[in-house]
C-alpha cells in the first residue's frame, strides 16, 4: 500500500460517498500545515480539488492571529507563514479565517490579504467568544456566507438567522439546569 495513491484515493473517496447529493459539502481537515499526520489529507484535497475544478471546491484556512499585548498589535507572519506552507503543497486558499482573541482590523487584514494572495473580503476575523454558539452570527456579520454563496453561484435567500438567534440566547440565558449523569469504562 501507497499513500499515493491508495490512502489519498480512498480519503477522496470516503468524502465524495459522505457529500451525497448535497449542494455543498463542507470538509474538516483537522490539524497543522506541514504536520505528517495531516499531509495525505492536505494531499487529497489538493488532488479532488483539481478533479472537480476550482469553480466547485473552496479552501477556507482557519489560522491563528496572535495579538501581542505589550505590543499592542497583531502579528500576522504566523499566517503569512501557514499560507506559504499551503502553496507549498499546492493548495491556495480562497479564505483565511483568522483567529485572534482581539480583532483582527482592517489593515492588519490588508496586509493578510496582499502577502497571501486572497481576496481582502476573504480575510475573515474570527475574535475569540464565550460560546461556539456565536460564530455563525460573526461569520454572517463578516460576509463570509454571501463570499461563499456568490462564489459558488448559488441561487438562494439571505440568511435569517433569528432562529439560531434563540438558540444562542437560550445558551446564555437557561430557564433551568439540568444534571446529566455519564458512565462508561474508561471515565
């Protein structure tokens, strides 16, 4: 056995059997660019993204900005750095999400922008926030959905996200507790 072909091809296979007949099928490569656990995967979607064509596959890249305090800034080589990495393999991503625990503001996302090759609108700022819950509501404020949508062609409404609205207030504001008991052999 071959990582290439056999554990690449069958990585691309087991995604393509998982995205069914969806419209959009969103992938989760975990890990670190340039680790080795992760380059068969890296590998795969380079390859898929070649078979489907760059008009029906993004890479979005999610990276650390760091912001030091003393500094009073955000450092943003680590992401110049991780993207470089990305290219080096081939794969060139079409949005950057940039974790921070500050904002990551306009000219720091500029900068990202223009050493990265990706669309300014692309580079998106993700500040950290007490509950995951949140994310989708940053990530609709930023755009990232109407980017995603416009790129790929997709006829379909703004999102509404009132709903998700409840479910995030719901998190934060509980009417009751509920204790909740786990057993299993190795806890």
């Amino acid at each position: 056995i071959q990582v290439i072909p056999h554990i690449t091809d069958e990585i691309k296979r087991r995604i393509i059997k998982g995205a069914g007949d969806a419209d959009v099928a969103l992938v989760e490569i975990g890990g670190t660019v340039g680790d080795i656990e992760s380059q068969p995967f890296l590998e795969a979607i380079r390859q898929l993204r070649v078979e489907v064509g760059s008009k029906r596959a993004m890479l979005m890249h999610l990276t650390l900005v760091p912001y030091i305090a003393t500094a009073g800034e955000t450092k943003t080589k680590p992401t110049q750095h991780s993207v470089k990495e990305l290219r080096s393999i081939g794969l060139q991503p079409d949005v950057l999400i940039c974790r921070s625990d500050h904002p990551v503001d306009v000219s720091s996302r500029r900068k990202i922008a223009l050493f990265t090759n990706v669309e300014e609108r692309a580079v998106i700022s993700l500040e950290d926030v007490d509950t995951i819950y949140k994310i989708p509501a940053v990530l609709h404020a930023q755009g990232l959905d109407d980017f995603v949508v416009e790129r790929f062609g997709l006829q379909c409404n703004g999102a509404d996200l009132s709903e998700w609205e409840k479910v995030v207030d719901a998190k934060l504001n509980p009417e009751h507790e509920v204790t909740i008991a786990m057993v299993g052999k190795y806890m």
